[in-house]
C-alpha cells in the first residue's frame, strides 16, 4: 500500500484569477518507494479559532458569531471554511501541488464573518484528506483510498486574507440585505437628496430621519 503524508507549505493569493481565489501549495510525499500514477484528491477545510488568542477589538467584532466572550470556553469550535477538489498528476517521492479556493467577502458567510474581525496574528486551519490514489505496478494497475486520518495544519497569515480582498474589493465590504430593506433605502436617498449609499447608512447610523 502507498504510505502518503501531506504538508501545506504556503498559502497566498492567487494571481490574475476572475474572482478572489487562495492557492493553498501542499507537498505530497509517498513514503514506501511506489510511484504515484494520479490522485483525486478531496480537500476538506476547517478554521480552529479555539488555536489562537484576539484582541479586545477583534472579540467585539466576534461577538455577532461566537456570542457574549465569557462563553467562548463552549461556542469557540472550529468551523467549516470550504471543500474542493484537485488533480494530482503522477509522481515518485514527493511532489507540489496547489488546492485553489474560490473565497467570498460575504459577511452573512461564518468564515467571511471571522476573517473580516481579525486585525492581526494568523488564521489556524486544519485540511483533511480523501480520495482515490491510482498506481501502477506488477501486472497492471492499483487503486487505493487516502485515508480519512491525514490531515495538514495551516496557520494562514492574517495579511494574506486583507491583501486578496484589497485586490477585488479596496477598502469595501459586501452585506447582503432584503429588497424591501434595498429599497426602503433607495426611497430614503432620493427623498433626502443622498448622493451615495455609504452617506445614507452614515445619516441613519448618526440619527438622521
């Protein structure tokens, strides 16, 4: 049987792509000697904020998602961030592959939620493996599952979050509101000669009627 080990060794923002996206680059080693034809592979990703300690100001803007600080002891559990699939094309040893991840600023998102409150420090994640392995050898062909057990750590820098959102989105975030909401807002704007959205939700935020 193949004996493989995963390792994330970077995380960053991918250049270039449609839509904002992070490249998690694994290292894949097989560790018995037998070359690795292809692999499915299936990438579940979990955020562990229990792993890391936050800020006063941070802990305000974590409150709408964690609740009250003084009972995080039980509602401070990790959370899904996203599953994707990748390729891996043959290999003997080790090899590098990068596992790409659509990301959303939608703050009605868990994990856009969490991002937007961290100011600093990283974010701990943990990626579980499955899939399929094909290999050749002997007569012909093998197939073999990843096991369930294997796993990798990432502790993503903070700075890498804000640097791909600042590409797609510069100094701007997203929430998504009813229609009735949108257009109770377009009616305040137009009634009150409002020339933006940010000066309307400015005026209400400061008590305008």
């Amino acid at each position: 049987m193949a004996e493989l080990t995963f390792d994330c060794i970077d995380v960053r923002p991918l250049k270039y792509a449609a839509s904002p996206t992070l490249a998690f680059k694994l290292r894949i080693s097989e560790l018995t000697g037998q070359p690795v034809h292809a692999m499915v592979l299936r990438v579940q990703i979990r955020i562990e904020p229990q792993r890391r300690r936050y800020a006063d100001d941070e802990s305000e803007l974590l409150t709408h998602l964690f609740g009250d600080r003084s009972r995080w002891g039980e509602t401070l559990k990790p959370f899904q961030f996203t599953s994707v699939s990748v390729t891996v094309p043959g290999f003997s040893g080790a090899t590098e592959v990068d596992v790409e991840v659509p990301c959303t600023y939608d703050l009605e998102v868990a994990a856009g939620k969490y991002f937007h409150a961290l100011s600093e420090g990283v974010v701990p994640m943990v990626l579980l493996f499955s899939g399929t392995v094909f290999g050749k050898g002997g007569p012909g062909f093998w197939v073999e599952q990843v096991p369930w057990h294997t796993q990798a750590e990432c502790r993503m820098p903070v700075t890498v979050w804000d640097e791909l959102m600042s590409r797609y989105f510069p100094n701007a975030g997203w929430i998504k509101l009813p229609h009735e909401t949108l257009d109770a807002l377009l009616k305040y704007k137009a009634e009150h000669a409002i020339p933006t959205w940010e000066a309307a939700i400015e005026r209400l935020l400061a008590g305008g009627s």
